[in-house]
C-alpha cells in the first residue's frame, strides 16, 4: 500500500556508532536489514516505498547497543543481534510485503 494512502513511511534507523558497530556487529544487521527493506520496498515506486533504512552515527544509547529505532512509532530495540533484528523485521516490516 503506498504511503500517501493513510499510511506514513516506516523510517528504520540503524546505529552505526563506535560501541554499536565493535567487531562490526552493527555492520553485519545492516545488511540484513537492508536486504529486507530491499526485498519489502522492491513492488513499489520510488515515492511509494513503505520503508526508508536511514543509519545514524550515534543514537545516544550506546550502554544498550547496538541499537534501532523504529519510526514513527519511535520503538527502540537495544542489544540488538541477528535474532532479534528478525523480530524487528517480523513486527514491523512482515506485513509491508507484496505478494
């Protein structure tokens, strides 16, 4: 469903700070996350992409790293790995897919 239909864009921000990306861990979910996004905004437009992946230098919680915030919900996930980005992805992403 496009954004303008009622529905705002998902903005997925991932840190890639200092303490989130130690031993490139934020890095590794980056790729993942991208490639579900990739796969989620692939049936649509440009300007009707449900979900915008944005990475932000610091999202100052680095004692819970690595962290992502969704939006506009603004749903932070800390002491993320590559389980609980699936959970993220299944939560708020799943049900953007095109069949």
């Amino acid at each position: 469903m496009p954004a303008e239909q009622g529905n705002r864009r998902l903005r997925v921000v991932l840190c890639r700070g200092e303490y989130c990306n130690l031993g490139r861990r934020a890095d590794r979910l980056y790729k993942l996350l991208d490639a579900a996004v990739s796969d989620i905004n692939a049936g649509y437009s440009f300007a009707e992409r449900p979900v915008k992946l944005e990475i932000a230098n610091c999202l100052s919680m680095c004692a819970v790293g690595p962290n992502c915030v969704v939006y506009p919900e603004g749903t932070a996930y800390h002491e993320l790995d590559e389980q609980a980005l699936q959970q993220l992805i299944e939560t708020h992403l799943a049900h953007l897919e095109t069949s």
